[in-house]
C-alpha cells in the first residue's frame, strides 16, 4: 500500500472525536494561526501581476493592511521594492519605529518562555513557543518566523499531532513568500509524520492532502493534484486558501483528466461545487460548454476565465500552459467523434477561422498531442487512432531495456 493509499478518503467517514493532546486542541484548523493570511498574498500576487480590477485604490488597501493589522515592516518593503513604488502609507522613520516595537515584542515574549522554563511546566513553555511563532508570522520576516517554529518543533515534550500542525503552518509561511520548495518539504516532513509517527488523525491527514494537492499545482504535477483535491471537497477545512478557490482548483485540474462521464457527475453535479457556482461562473460556465460539447461557448469562456487564472498565486505561474491545455481538451474531445473532418466544419463549430484551427492543431500534431493529420489540399483533418496494444509493447520494451540497464550498473558496483 502506498502512501497516497494510507492518506485516501475517498469515501470520507463521520469525524471522530477529537482528543486533546497535552492541553492542545489535537487537528482543528480553527485552532491553527489566522496568520499568514493567505487570502491576503492573493491580494499582493494581483497586485504584483497587475491582473483585472487592480487600481490605485486597490494598492492602497494593501498596504494599509501591511501597515495597520499585520504592523510588517518586511513585508511593506518586500513589495514596495517588488512594485518599485513609493506607497506613501508608512515613512522610513515609521518603519522602523514599527521594528523597534516588534523587536520589543519578542523580547516581552522570549522573557515569557523563560519564566515558563524556570516556574511552569513543559505545556506552558510549549504555549509560549507557540506564541512566538504566530506573532512572527503576522510581524516578522519569512527567516524570523520559520526559525521561531523550528524552536517550537525542537522542544523535547512536543506531540506528534503538534509537530504536524506547526510544521503546516510553516509550509504556508513559506508559501506565502513564494517559497515552494520549502513549502513542500515541511509538507513531506509533516506527511512522514502522519504516516509514521502516529500523529495523522483524520483532520490533519485531509488537510494534508489539500497541502499536497496545491503544491503540486505549483510543480505543475496537475494529473497528481487532481485526484487528492477532489477527494477533499467535501471535507475542505484549510486556511491555506479560500473554499471558492479550492473548488476552481479541483474543478481545473480534474476536467484536464476526468472522463466526460465523470465530469457530469463529480463537477456539475457535485452538490459542494453549485453550492458557490455563483462565485465562480466562468469557471463552471467552461466545463458546463465542454460537457455540453458547445465549442464556440467553451472558446469564450476560456477568454472569460483567462484573468481568474491570471489573478490566481497558483494558477498564474503556468497560466500559458492551462491555456493550451484546455485547447488541446477541445480539440480531442472534437476529434474523437470523427474519423476525417473538414477544417471549415470544424472552424464553423468552434467560432473561428480555418486558419486558427490550422495553425493550432498543426501545432498539437507536431508536439504529438493530438493523433492526427491535416490534409491541406483537400482541406481536411484525418484522425488516427493510436493502436493502444502497438503503444503498450513499445513502452513494456523502452520499461524492459532500462530495467536491464539499471541491474547491469548495479552489477558492476557489486563486482567492484
């Protein structure tokens, strides 16, 4: 059994009862920091890539967030430097009259884990590490506030469930400076945790699994996010993002490799995704016209959804490839119906010219993403189905000679 297997849930069960370990609440996501606000870094991430609806006015709520609720000098730099713009909320001199404070802050807290130390036991020294740790998120620079929870996890008496829930916390920490490879790898620890450790209650292993799903958004594994973000729409209770986001993730992902069948069933009728269909309309507007095999509707809401993808932190990365993606979608799903069909009926289907359905399947057949052929003379795109038993020798034979390639390096490490 795989990992992946162990962290299932596909058919979610009732939630247990939630024990305490050691005067903490054991996976509750209401217990977990409000900060980093990941809401909020969607907020600079659409600041930073000027997506639709971004002014003036925008700009200044930003900042006066950094300046007023989250007191971040770091921060307020950070993305002034980013947009290269003077914001005018907070002066140098308030900056850093903003660190001494917070600098003051810390100590008022450190002299608390002290105290706990000397006249306390190890769960109050515990709350106090824990304090630090989610005062750094909110205050303190990126490097400040992981090392304030690398502090925490170090502690000799921590549980398990605690080490999993401050090393989430860490992942979006990191993930909301941008950081994904560490991001994913406090993800790694803590899923090693819960398959091993023993501290992988239900709660935490679902939320996992939504950590999991949206890193590998961003590595672009978007065949392995599918499965686990779906899996979790009904169990979703993470403050790594929105639920109207998640859904646009999940619904994105799983329409590139859902059957048609499945769509109708998993997407437009699941019963969690219309419960916010009216937040997210031109997202279910695309899959609903794909379903629906309407061509023309589906090429005006992939322009509809293109600033969702733009405004998105996670989407936004590979926005060029979501697009092509979702053209390539159409152009099998159209093909697979026929066995030759004329670039005119197919330009006549799809709202467009013959030369944007040349010039963009032509470019599908030759990286190899579509199977077929355009005759242009006669004007005509020719399917050809690939022989599924032809294709499953030819990957048993290139599976076969790298298998005899790998024990034949190993024999030579043995002989030496």
């Amino acid at each position: 059994m795989t990992d992946d297997d162990k962290m299932s849930t596909d058919t979610p069960a009732p939630k247990p009862e939630k024990k305490k370990t050691g005067g903490q609440p054991s996976a509750s996501e209401e217990s977990a920091s409000p900060y980093p606000d990941m809401e909020f870094a969607q907020d600079m991430h659409k600041l930073t890539v000027k997506a639709v609806g971004v002014d003036a006015a925008f700009q200044t709520k930003v900042f006066k967030r950094i300046a007023e609720d989250l007191e971040n000098p770091s921060l307020y730099r950070i993305l002034q430097t980013t947009l290269q713009v003077d914001a005018g909320v907070l002066s140098e001199s308030d900056l850093k009259a903003l660190e001494e404070k917070n600098a003051d802050r810390v100590k008022e807290l450190e002299a608390k884990v002290e105290e706990a130390k000397e006249s306390a036991g190890d769960m109050e020294v515990m709350d106090a590490r824990v304090e630090i740790a989610r005062f750094a998120s909110k205050a303190l620079t990126k490097d400040e506030t992981l090392e304030a929870y690398k502090k925490l996890l170090e502690l000799p008496k921590i549980s398990s469930g605690k080490k999993i829930d401050s090393l989430m916390e860490s992942s979006r920490v990191a993930s909301f400076y941008g950081d994904a490879e560490k991001s994913a790898e406090f993800v790694e620890s803590a899923k090693k945790l819960a398959t091993e450790g023993g501290g992988g209650d239900w709660d935490r292993r679902n939320r996992l699994k939504v950590y999991r799903g949206l890193g590998r958004l961003l590595e672009r594994d978007i065949k392995g996010a599918a499965a686990p973000l779906i899996d979790c729409i009904a169990t979703f209770s993470c403050k790594i993002c929105s639920y109207p986001s998640f859904i646009i993730y999940a619904t994105l992902s799983n329409l590139l490799h859902l059957p048609r069948p499945q769509i109708k069933e998993k997407i437009l009728d699941g019963p969690e995704i219309l419960s916010v269909a009216n937040e997210i309309p031109e997202v279910i507007q695309l899959v609903k016209a794909l379903y629906d095999c309407d061509y023309k509707a589906y090429l005006n809401a992939m322009v509809a959804v293109e600033p969702t993808l733009q405004a998105d932190r996670y989407l936004q990365p590979h926005l060029a490839y979501w697009m092509r993606e979702l053209h390539i979608l159409a152009h099998k799903q159209f093909l697979d119906s026929y066995k030759s069909v004329t670039l005119q009926a197919m330009a006549d289907a799809f709202g467009v010219s013959t030369g944007f359905i040349d010039a963009h399947a032509s470019q599908f057949i030759a990286a190899g993403r579509l199977s077929a052929k355009i005759d242009k003379f006669g004007g005509v795109i020719i399917t050809n189905r690939p022989d599924l038993k032809n294709a499953q020798y030819r990957e048993m034979i290139q599976k076969g000679d790298l298998l005899l390639n790998r024990i034949q390096k190993l024999a030579r490490v043995v002989d030496l």
